[in-house]
C-alpha cells in the first residue's frame, strides 16, 4: 500500500482501536489465564469494543486519569495528549475523520507492566467506498489496575522493541 498522509492517519485513528470480534488467543496470552495480565488485557478488549461502537466515554474508562497518550508527531494528529479527558478528545476527534472503522486486534503481548496489541485496522474514508488496511501496534503501560500511558506505533518491530519484548512470539 502506498503511504500518504490519510493512510497515515489510518493508524493513528485505531491506536485504541476497535472491534475485537473473532480476535484469536496467542500462545503466550494463553498462558496468562491468572496472572494480572490477564485482567489488563480483558480490560483492553472492552476498549477497544467500546471504541468501535463509538462509545468514547467506555473507551477511556479503563485509563488513569493522568494518563499520558502519546501518538507520532509526524502524522496528523500526532502529538501528546494527557489525562482521560485528552485522551476523550483525540479519539472522538480521529474518529469522526473515517466513514468507518474496524479492526481486529490480532495478538497480545506481554511484556512485564505492557502489553504490547498488534492490530489489524480497516478505514473507509468519508465520501469513499473503498476500504484502506493498516497494521498497527499500540503499548499500553499498566500501573494499579490501571493505563499510565499509550504509545502508538506504525512499526510493529519498533512497539516490541519499546516495550522491551524482545522474546515475544511475533
């Protein structure tokens, strides 16, 4: 796919992404069935049902209230944005860019206090009928239950290498 500036708002408009419908376990995440990696990311599957739904306020709920949200500079939107209401305010604002949105996170990966979400996003344009696939990963960070921080990432290499999950099963 060829790289522009709407396709690379794609990506950034999923970061907390969206319809978990027919997403598969992995190994590891299975292997997390009690650990408190478990619960983060059952909490991260409602937000990103949520989100999907348009439910922007559920969305945020899982979030600290200082949370710290960090998108790449150099893609429309980009920047940082802090605390649940900034956070609120960046996804109702990507979301509203697209006709529609889907996508399916693919794989969880733990990484000690992060969990590392690759994710597979579909967007259709406004005023379009065609469809644009971007993969994506996002790293939420967990501190009490809890979303200290969000750092999305285009490079899915570039996310496990952040998070330090260099012996993920990618």
């Amino acid at each position: 796919m060829r790289r522009t500036a709407t396709t690379d708002l794609t990506w950034i408009v999923l970061s907390v992404g969206l319809s978990l419908n027919g997403c598969h376990r992995t190994h590891r995440e299975e292997s997390l069935e009690s650990s408190p990696q478990r619960e983060q990311i059952a909490l991260l599957r409602v937000a990103y049902d949520a989100f999907n739904r348009g439910d922007i306020d559920a969305a945020v709920e899982s979030l600290a209230p200082d949370i710290e949200w960090s998108e790449p500079a150099e893609f429309p939107g980009g920047g940082t944005y802090h605390g649940r209401e900034g956070a609120k305010s960046y996804l109702s604002q990507s979301r509203a860019a697209w006709a529609e949105v889907t996508s399916e996170p693919e794989q969880f990966i733990a990484a000690g206090n992060r969990i590392v979400v690759f994710v597979d996003a579909r967007l259709r344009p406004l005023n379009s009928k065609e469809w644009q696939e971007v993969p994506l990963a996002d790293v939420y960070t967990f501190s009490n239950g809890k979303v200290i921080q969000m750092r999305a990432f285009a490079d899915r290499g570039q996310a496990l290498r952040w998070a330090n999950a260099g012996g993920a099963n990618h």
